[in-house]
C-alpha cells in the first residue's frame, strides 16, 4: 500500500522528466504499454553534489545481504557520503540492471548501431531535463537502468536482452531525503532494450 495519490504524470516516449519528492513520499515508476525501460537519476535535491552511486550501491547492497544487481533495496549515494538516499518498498519485476551505470548516448549509437547523429539518447533527454535545475550534462552521473534486462555472462561480459517487464509492472522507492529525481523513458529503438520500440512511462507520487 503506497499511501495517498498526490501527483501523477506520463514521461513522454523518447524524452525525460525530471522532478521532486519530499522525504517519506513514496514515487511508482509504472508501465503504460509495457517493455519500457528507463533511465534513471537521482540527487540530493538540496545539494547536487550528492548523487546516487551505482558500484557504491551494488557492492554495500551485496555486503548487507540487501540484494544484488538486479534487485536491490538501498539507494546509496556517492562516496564520500554513502547515505541512503531511496528505499525500495515494493517492485514487481525484480529485474534490473543495477551495476552499471551507463544510458544510451549519441557516441553509443554511432559504435553500436552506425547511427552517426540524430538519435535521441537517454543522456540528451536527462541533460534537457536537469537544465532547468542548473544540473549539466557533465553532472549525469551514475544511471540506474530500471526494467532493463541483461544477462551478465561469465567472462564479464554481457548482452542485453528484450525487458520482461509487462503492462501491470511497476517499481515503488520510498525517498529517505528531498530528492530531485530525473527519468529517461529510453529511446532505444536498435536495439532489444525496449523491444524494438519506444514507449512512454508513468510516475506516480504518493504522500
Ligand atoms: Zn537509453
């Protein structure tokens, strides 16, 4: 159970929102049509400098017996301080990448796909989004890549897979600080990501 419905919105396919949510409020990242993948990132909304850290949260989430890297509770931030800045409290699909740290850009679609310029990416979208906050491209730090589907092979390597997540799923994260938040519904379209095609998701934010 959430808690009360106090906002609720639809980032566009192919683009990014970037909004806030007070300490105690939980936010649902939702499906609309399903197989959407987003990417993700996180700050202390009263002080940019500190931001969610991805190696930081796998390995301390590992240690603790909290999850792995495809389920995780704790959102830590950056070291130096290694707070927790988000709390998952409810999730569906259980199936995410969270060790990595990447997002789609345009010099990624030029080595994977041949895609010379043109293409939105999810680093674009997060810049556009966080420009109103002063945030710059430079400052889109670690992304945590909700709904994507990789298999991470022995050798250390790994193939991205067509998410599984469907139309009902959905993530709920509890914020344990003001935390300014900005989403990329991804838009991949070359590659398995999001199944060949790009779709909106939905925020929910409860009191
Ligand atoms: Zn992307």
């Amino acid at each position: 159970m959430a808690g009360t419905l106090t906002e609720e919105f639809v980032i566009p396919a192919r683009h990014a929102t970037a909004f806030e949510v007070k300490q105690g409020q939980t936010f649902r990242i939702h499906q609309i049509d399903g197989y959407q993948v987003g990417d993700c990132v996180f700050y202390n909304a009263h002080d940019y400098k500190e931001m969610f850290h991805v190696g930081q949260s796998w390995a301390i989430n590992v240690i603790c017996g909290t999850g792995t890297s495809k389920s995780f509770k704790h959102f830590y931030s950056k070291p130096p301080r290694e707070n927790v800045m988000m709390t998952v409290v409810d999730d569906t699909c259980r199936n995410h990448w969270g060790n990595m740290g990447g997002r789609c850009s345009t010099r990624l679609y030029q080595l994977r796909d041949n895609i010379e310029a043109g293409h939105r990416s999810c680093q674009e979208n997060l810049t556009e989004a966080l420009a109103p906050y002063g945030i710059s491209g430079d400052e889109v730090f670690d992304i945590f890549n909700v709904f994507m589907n990789v298999d991470l092979h022995e050798d250390g390597g790994f193939t991205i897979l067509p998410t599984e997540v469907s139309a009902d799923d959905y993530i709920d994260i509890r914020a344990d600080m003001d935390i300014l938040a900005a989403i990329s519904a991804c838009p991949a379209d070359t590659s398995p990501t999001n199944g060949g095609n790009s779709a909106p998701l939905g925020i929910k934010i409860f009191d």
